[in-house]
C-alpha cells in the first residue's frame, strides 16, 4: 500500500501541472475572446472637422458612421467646447465637405439616402441642455425604413453621413480647435436600435465603461465613439454663385465669362461660380440663367448667393481662387 500511494504522488504531481498548464492555456483562450469580442465593435461614429473663422454665421459640423448595415434609429449624447461658439441647430444633410483625418484635406461626405430622398429619416430631434449641462446634447433619430442600403461608391466609401451640427463661431473665437466629445452617462445613451426600435448596438468599453450601464450585455457594447476636432480655423473654398468674374456682383460680365470658359476655354479659378444653376455641370445653360435672372426676373442663383459662402452640393467642380477667400 505504502508503494502504491508513492506511486501515485509521483504520476499526480506530472498530471496535475500539465492540467494546470491546459487549464491556464486555456482561460487565457477565454479571456482573449472575450476581450476581442466586447472590445469589436459593429459600428465607429465620429465627428468630422470643418474651416470656420470668428464670426462666421453657421457651419455644418458632419456626424459620420463608418459601416454599412442597416439601423433604424440612434440616440447619441455629445458636448462640445463652448468657448468657441454655440451649438444652434442638427439638421439631416445629404452631403458635407469636411477634413477626412488620415489624409487631412478636404472630401465630401454623403448620406446614404444621397440621390434616394424616399430613403431619408423620418425624424430628429436636438434637446438642448441635456442633463441640465449647457454644452451637452442628445440627438435622436429615426428611420421609417432601413437606411445605408448603400454607401455610394465615392471616398471614403464605408463612411456615410449620420446628421450635421449647425455651429455658430463666437466672433471673440482664437482659433483653437473646438472639440466634440461622446459622453455616456446611463443606458440611454449611445444606443442604435434596429428596424423594430430595440436596442441592438450600444458604446464598446472603450467608449463607456461598465459603470455607467453595469446592466448592458457586453454584445451591445459595439459602437465605437470617436470624439475630435468639430471646427478648426481655417477657411473652405467660398463664393458668390454665378458672380463668373469675381467683382462680388451679378452683371452681364458674369455670363459672358461663362461662354468665353465653354467655348474658348478661357480662364477658370472657381468652376463652382460658373455652375449658375447647380446642376454640378457647367454649360450653355448656366450663361442663359444668369441672362434670365438679369434681364427677365428669373431665379436667383442658388446658394451661396448673394453673399460668399461654401457650396452645399456634393459636385466635382471645386474653387481654388475667388475673391470671397480673399477678402476675410
């Protein structure tokens, strides 16, 4: 008996560190899934920078969502830096020029609903002083069908446009970045819901913690938030709509121009101005609007017009020179 038990001490003890060792392998196994998968996210919102300067009426500060499933509604909590300007208005817009980060230019961005009007969302609200904090909002949304059937195929194309900022800059403004943040105080916020309204993507660890939704499954904790830079300083190509050679006034000059581009490939530093009628072509027509809207009490221009603003359609033309950028 005496053999038998040293016997099994000594095959114990080489069984029990290799089931020690096959246990640790494998919790450690366990422990990376399960970090890989709380810590994966379905979805990345984020905050897109714009050009602004003191005193400047309005921009639009674009909500991006980097992913092409379908949602049927969000609820997002975001404060931004006061000191820079107020937060006046959301609005779902279809397209926005904006600094794509990793290549810090200029791009547009687009709705998924962009050229699907029957596809926008349905409703959207902007509460104010949320939580009773004066720089912190909550913006709700909703989507009678499912939206972002379809990224449109332009660059960035797994980013589409969630809704826009409307951002007053305060005319004392220095210039420094005014930066958004997500900020996730209980299980309300931060949320997407599917096409029946429940709840499916919530904020990943990184984005909110535990403590604040101790009750969340880890499975909704699969939006990714990333805060940033809303308005920088700078400016963004700015124009008078059909204002062709730059005196900041609409004259038969300015339809002249645009015949001497077309046909004589003359000189053309803003291919936007030249575009009277924003169909995001330049032709015969725009010289003939411009002719209409002088001499025939035809339509105004659209915008930006009378005065100098950005273009807020999504076209391929740009400006590089006119004299509304060099008047500031």
């Amino acid at each position: 008996m005496r053999y038998v038990y040293r016997h099994r001490i000594g095959f114990g003890k080489k069984n029990v560190l290799s089931l020690i060792t096959l246990v640790a392998g494998f919790l450690l196994t366990l422990w990376i899934a399960h970090a890989q998968i709380v810590n994966s996210y379905s979805f990345e919102i984020s905050v897109r920078g714009v050009y602004s300067y003191p005193a400047r009426d309005s921009v639009r500060v674009p909500v991006i969502m980097s992913s092409s499933d379908s949602i049927g509604g969000w609820a997002l909590t975001m404060e931004y830096d006061a000191s820079g300007g107020s937060l006046i208005d959301v609005e779902l817009c279809d397209s926005a020029l904006a600094l794509d980060p990793p290549a810090d230019t200029l791009v547009w961005y687009y709705a998924s609903w962009h050229g699907h009007p029957e596809l926008r969302p349905e409703y959207l609200e902007l509460t104010s002083n949320y939580e009773g904090v004066l720089n912190r909002v909550r913006v709700a949304g909703l989507v009678d069908t499912p939206t972002f059937p379809q990224i449109p195929a332009m660059p960035p194309k797994d980013d589409a446009l969630l809704f826009c900022f409307i951002f007053s800059t305060d005319p004392m403004w220095d210039g420094h970045p005014v930066g958004f943040a997500f900020r996730t105080s209980n299980c309300t916020d931060n949320n997407l819901t599917d096409g029946s309204g429940s709840i499916v993507w919530g904020a990943d660890t990184a984005s909110a913690s535990t403590s604040t939704c101790p009750q969340r499954a880890d499975s909704l904790r699969a939006v990714r938030l990333v805060g940033g830079s809303g308005v920088v300083h700078g400016q963004s190509p700015e124009f008078i709509r059909a204002d062709a050679d730059g005196d900041m006034i609409h004259t038969m000059a300015d339809a002249m121009q645009i015949v001497d581009y077309i046909y004589r490939q003359g000189a053309c530093g803003c291919k936007d101005c030249y575009d009277a009628n924003d169909d995001r072509n330049i032709s015969i027509a725009d010289a003939v609007y411009v002719v209409g809207y002088i001499h025939r009490d035809g339509l105004p221009p659209p915008h930006p017009f009378p005065n100098c603003g950005a273009d807020t359609t999504a076209d391929e033309l740009g400006c590089e020179n006119h004299s509304c950028m060099g008047a500031r």
